[in-house]
C-alpha cells in the first residue's frame, strides 16, 4: 500500500466478548510494529493506552456487525481504484470472481471517514466478500485475515483482468447460468482441493 493509504483490522476473543486489533491512524503499514496496533470494543471505545484507531473504524464495525466478518482489508490498490473513478459494477468476466460473490458492486462516492461511507460500503456488501468504492479503493473480508488478503489480491487481478478485457473489446461476462453451471461443477469435482487420484 501506497504511504499510509488503507487498513486492515482483525477480530480476536476478548475478556468481555470480542474485540478487533485495527491499524492506528496516519500509520504506513510496512512499518507498523505489534504494539502500535490498536484494540477497539464493538462500540468504537478503545482497549488501553492504545493510538488512535484509523479513520474508517466505523466502516471496519460496521462489516464485523452486519456480515460477521473475521477480518477486513481496505486498499487503495491501483487497478482496484481506476476501476471505482469509471464503473458501477465491475462484471463477472472470469468464474474466480464467484469466490468474491460474483460482479464486484461500486459503492456510491462519500467521504472518507463517515458515517455516510460506512452505510453505503457495507450496503455494497451483502451477499459478497468483494466491493469497490467509488473514486476510493477496495474492501474486502473474511473469516480470517489469510482470506480476507486473499480476497483482495483476487479482486486487484479480476480488476485487471477487466481493464485488459475492456482495452481490447467488450468483455463477455458470465450470466446467471454460466455462474451456477460454475458453482455446481466447483462442488461435484472439489475444485481447489488436492486429492488421491481415484478419489471424487
């Protein structure tokens, strides 16, 4: 991530229910030591003598409260981020997206830090781990932080996929049947899982 652009946060089992560890404020990731994360309780307060969590904390609860998330990751990936000045909706051009939750949706612009962002991104949400943000960046989660990292290396690669797709023609997307062809052929043959050959 470009500077101190982005954050990610983390749920983790606390004394008195759940509490997430979420990057501070102004912090440069690549540089962030394990002491300078701060702990947040559901409602925001935070946990000891901890720094100033980011300004998207809200947006961070917020996906923990509506989508039961383990982990989010914000990003202002490049390709991400082009893509979320121009669309509305990034379509399911390649059958890897259905891991995303299929078209990946741009949020509505607010600004950064708002309740009003917070609203509009977790509403972008429902039904997928994957959504844009318009002239903003990239949110993904997932149950844990190896995914929810996955999730968003993933949604900068579809994105790309897209632009090379877009500079060349009109790229095909996937229906609503190709889409659930995909589905049901990923769960009869294991797709993405190794196993003996003989087995399934």
């Amino acid at each position: 991530m470009l500077g101190a652009a982005g954050n990610v946060s983390v749920r983790a089992a606390g004394a008195d229910g759940d509490v997430f560890a979420i990057t501070p404020t102004g912090a440069v990731l690549g540089t962030l030591e394990a002491e300078q994360v701060t702990v947040v309780e559901a409602d925001g307060s935070i946990v000891g003598d901890s720094l100033a969590p980011t300004s998207e904390v809200d947006l961070h609860l917020g996906i923990y409260a509506c989508h039961g998330a383990g982990a989010v990751v914000h990003t202002h990936s490049p390709m991400a981020t082009a893509l979320a000045c121009v669309l509305d909706e990034v379509p399911c051009v390649h059958y890897q997206m259905l891991s995303l939750g299929g078209p990946v949706p741009v949020a509505p612009y607010r600004t950064f830090g708002t309740p009003e962002l917070a609203e509009v991104t977790i509403d972008a949400l429902k039904g997928r781990s994957a959504a844009l943000m318009a002239n903003h960046g990239a949110i993904t989660h997932g149950p844990t932080i190896d995914s929810a990292v996955e999730s968003t290396l993933l949604l900068e690669w579809a994105c790309n996929v897209y632009w090379h797709a877009a500079s060349i023609g009109e790229p095909r997307a996937l229906d609503v049947s190709q889409r659930a062809a995909v589905v049901s052929a990923t769960a009869e043959r294991g797709h993405g899982q190794t196993r003996e050959i003989g087995e399934g």
